[in-house]
C-alpha cells in the first residue's frame, strides 16, 4: 500500500504565481493519480494566473480553482461506485458509458453527490481556458470566463470538454455539438491555449509516463461509419496519435530548455476507464506520495 503524506490542517497562505499557466492533460479515469496534483497546489497555497485543461483535465482544472481538495479527490475516486455513474446499462440507452449528464449536469448542487462552490470559484483570480472539439467542422472551441455566466454553463462546459467519443453522446451548447477537446489540434495538452494566453513558462501536469507513446487506433472504418454524420470527428480520431505525440515532444522540449515543469506519473496502472474504487483510491495516493516528492523541485522552478 501506497503510504500517504500528511496533509496540512489548512492550506498555506496564497502564494501568486505571477507569470506560469498551469496546464492539465485529460485521461479519464487516470485523473485519479493527478487530481492529487490539484490537492497539492492548493494545499501549498500555489496561485496561477491561468489554467488549461481538456477533458478529465478540465475536471481538475474547475475543482482547483475552486480551492475544493475533497471535491478534487472524490471525482475520480469514490464517486465511480455511484450508481448512476454509467455502465453497459446506461450506453444502451443512449446515456453513454459514462452518464455524463448525471455526472456533469445532476450532481454539483447542494446536497448533491459532487457539490461545486460556485462562489468560491467565481472569486479565483485566475483566468482559464477549457477546450472541446465542435463536430459539425472539427473546430477547438475554448471557453473562459467571459462565456461563463452561471454553474450550468460551467458544467455544460467541462461536459463537453470530456464527452469521448463513441462511449459518450455529443454534447449540444448553442445549437452545436461538441466531443471530447483531446480531439483537437494538441490531441489533449491545452499548451497551446496557455501560449495564445501570452505565457512562455508553464506547469503541465500528464496522464502519462515520460515513456509513453500513442499508436494509431485500429479498425478505420468503423470509426467513420460511426461517425459518417461528422467526419471531422472521424479524420479527429484517426489523427489524434500523431498530433498527441508531437505535443509531448514539445512539452518536454520546453522542460529541457527550462521554460517548463513536468508532472508525469511515474507508474500508470489504471486505464482511462477504471471502475475500481479501491485501485482509483490506490492511483490517487500513489499520485500524492509523488507530488510530495517532486514539489520542492516545482517551488524551485516557479522561484527561477
């Protein structure tokens, strides 16, 4: 068993971050491990002036700005043994594998399974940017807080930024549909949104080993009779390895040049679809006692 670092009674006092954006990669289920990522920075008080993320990372992004480190964990934790979390049941409804709906839409009020402090992350001082791929013409479309108006439109957001295709239902906003933003022009590592949002020093925090590399997916023609009603979708998908690759490539170029800390999981024993309460449990405290390790090497960083 994976021993847990002590936890502070409270966090430290804010510490601003003035010039480094914070970036989160997405990965279902293996936001486990890094949603203990979220826990440290707001333990230690860490302020960012910007946050990215996409998918599972736009998940950590919402619970960080809210300073809420229970929410943080109990995503991608306890709150898989929900029994409305999704199944095969709910997939041959229509509902997704994932219950997004409930997930995202019926769970954040008060009272509720996953209550989100609305207040609380509305007085963050930190912009941020969330990015889902729109399925009619293969656009990233990114939201910040000037599109933000009420939580509904926050969760609708965060729903669309991590809808994966064929195992979850397009999300509508506007009159339009939109899919999982790691189909975009970065393939999942919103390190262009930080770039476009005038920084050149970033904390990026990944889903996966520093060894890792994506392969094609298998099986081409079933992903565009699938998606024969938005191709963009299915060119999206058939792509997206080598648009993932070449932006981990940069991402570690930008750390060996010093412009970028890099959090990645030093073992990833959990898929992007885990269920398992005990191992999503186990993944997160594995993600804690690495963080603990490695986060006088991030205040080092940030002091440069």
């Amino acid at each position: 068993m994976v021993e847990r670092p002590p936890s502070p009674a409270s966090p430290s006092p804010a510490v601003n971050v003035p010039d480094v954006a914070l970036v989160f990669e997405g990965g279902g289920m293996r936001a486990a491990y890094t949603s203990a990522v979220v826990v440290a920075l707001v333990e230690a008080g860490l302020v960012f002036p910007f946050v990215a993320g996409i998918s599972a990372g736009a998940s950590n992004t919402v619970n960080y700005l809210t300073g809420d480190t229970r929410r943080a964990r109990t995503s991608f934790t306890t709150f898989a043994a929900d029994p409305q979390f999704g199944s095969w049941r709910t997939f041959v409804r229509g509902q997704g594998l994932f219950n997004s709906d409930y997930i995202y839409r019926r769970t954040s009020g008060p009272g509720e399974a996953l209550p989100f402090n609305w207040d609380a992350f509305r007085a963050h001082p930190a912009d941020f940017a969330i990015s889902a791929f729109r399925a009619r013409d293969g656009q990233t479309v990114r939201w910040g807080r000037d599109d933000i108006v009420t939580q509904e439109d926050l969760m609708a957001r965060v729903q669309a930024s991590s809808t994966m295709p064929v195992v979850m239902p397009p999300v509508e906003i506007d009159g339009e549909l939109y899919v999982d933003g790691a189909l975009g022009g970065t393939g999942g590592i919103a390190i262009d949104a930080a770039r476009e949002a005038g920084f050149s020093k970033f904390v990026v925090v990944l889903t996966q080993e520093r060894s890792y590399t994506k392969g094609p997916l298998g099986n081409p023609w079933f992903f565009r009779r699938h998606f024969r009603r938005h191709p963009a979708v299915a060119d999206a998908l058939l792509s997206r390895w080598s648009r993932y690759n070449e932006t981990r490539d940069e991402v570690f170029q930008l750390e060996r040049d010093g412009h970028a800390w890099v959090f990645a999981p030093e073992e990833m024993t959990i898929s992007n679809g885990e269920r398992n309460v005990a191992r999503l449990e186990a993944a997160h405290e594995q993600g804690r006692a690495q963080m603990a390790r490695e986060m006088p090497a991030l205040q080092e960083f940030l002091r440069a």
